[in-house]
C-alpha cells in the first residue's frame, strides 16, 4: 500500500526548472568573474608595490632633477613611462596567448564571439588605466617634499 507521501507530484513551473538546470552555470560564471576581479586586484597591487619600491628607490634622482629646475611632471615622467612599458609588455604577452587559448573555451561561450575585440581592447584599456593610477600615486608620493 502506498503513503501519501509517495503519491504527490513534484510540480514546478517552467521557470524553477530552467533555473535549475542552469544553476551549475551560473555558478562557474560566478566564480569565474569573482577570480577574475582577484586577478585584476592583485595584479594592480602587485604593480603598485612595484612603482612604490622604485619610486623609493629613485627619491635621490627625483630631488636631482627637481633642483636642477625640472617640473613636477617631468620629474615624474620617467616612473609613469616605466610602468606603462611594464603593462604594455604584459599587454603585448598576454593578448595573444589569450587569442590562442579561446579555442579551449569556445564551447562554454553563451553569446559572445571566441575573439571579442571590443572586450579585449577594454580590457587592456583597463590594464593601462590601473597602471597609470598605480603609477601616479607612489610618484606624487615621491614628488611631495618630506617635511610636508
């Protein structure tokens, strides 16, 4: 003899059933995104480290050039232009190995093309723009006098 129990159906709309079977998707797409912002965040703190090491390094050079009657700007031109060779080598690396490596996940593309342009040209827009900020602030840092 059955229970009762056994005897419900199990009834969803189409909604919740699409939502499961998606579920696992979006999870990974979740993921995939979180570990992405980390990578960006350590990236932009691994190279503002860098610039700040060099900018301490470099704090004689700085107040050499600034005595002998060099602006701000000039004096803090050398670190900016170090930090973008920096990312535009990464840049120039990177993209092409990310070219080749889409052929991996083409299947697990939903509605994006394998070569995004537009997302690859903001990408490393974004990489230069964390560059320069990484750069900027260790340099003014190294531009302000000490007693200030």
């Amino acid at each position: 003899m059955r229970t009762l129990r056994t005897l419900w159906l199990k009834l969803s709309t189409q909604q919740e059933l699409l939502g499961r079977s998606i579920a696992p998707d979006r999870l990974f797409a979740s993921l995939g995104g979180a570990l992405a912002l980390l990578a960006v965040l350590l990236s932009g703190i691994g190279l503002y480290r860098l610039m700040a090491y060099n900018v301490a390094r470099r704090i004689p050079e700085i107040g050499l050039r600034m005595a002998l009657g060099a602006s701000r700007y000039n004096a803090a031109g050398p670190i900016l232009r170090e930090a973008l060779l920096l990312v535009l080598a990464g840049i120039g690396v990177g993209l092409p190995m990310a070219l080749a490596l889409t052929r991996l996940i083409k299947n697990q593309l939903y509605g994006v093309a394998p070569i995004d342009p537009i997302t690859l040209i903001c990408v490393s827009g974004q990489l230069i723009l964390l560059a320069i900020l990484s750069a900027w602030i260790p340099a003014r840092r190294g531009l302000t006098p000490w007693w200030r």
